[in-house]
C-alpha cells in the first residue's frame, strides 16, 4: 500500500501551509495549519483519487489526528473496496 501513501501524504502536502521539510507519518494534521475547508477539500481530493468515500461530518472534528492515522484509514478502505470487488 506504498502507493497509498505516498498519495495521501502528496495530498495532505498540498495543503500545507507552515511545514518546513516532508511530512512524517507522526505530524499531527492540527500542526500543519489545515483549516476547516482545507479538510474538506483534502476529504473530497482522497475521495476521487482511491476512488472511496470517507465517512466524514464537516460539523465535527476531523477524526484523524496524525498523517499515518489518515493514511491508515485510506488505506483501510481501499482494500476493503478491493476485496469486495
């Protein structure tokens, strides 16, 4: 799942707006200065590249506090959209 990865962490990137360096899997996303439209925004970008769905409430906190956790969840549901193909 390195492509996995690799794709949610270029992605999260592309948010960034105060992270000197590359992401670790240990960032925490609040550190990284996401506001609430960039998470969305993120949510949708993941959404269409794994072509998955990401349960997600734009009024309650984002449920992943780190960029593995994210990348984790993504990679969670990909197999699971895989294995019932």
């Amino acid at each position: 799942m390195v492509d996995v990865a690799n794709g949610v962490i270029e992605l999260v990137g592309s948010k960034v707006r105060n992270k000197q360096g590359p992401l670790q899997m240990s960032d925490a996303l609040e550190s990284l200065g996401l506001e609430s439209l960039d998470v969305l925004e993120l949510t949708f970008a993941i959404e269409e590249k794994f072509n998955i769905e990401i349960p997600f409430n734009a009024n309650t906190e984002f449920d992943f506090k780190t960029v593995g956790e994210l990348v984790h969840a993504v990679e969670g549901l990909v197999a699971k959209k895989t294995a019932s193909a």
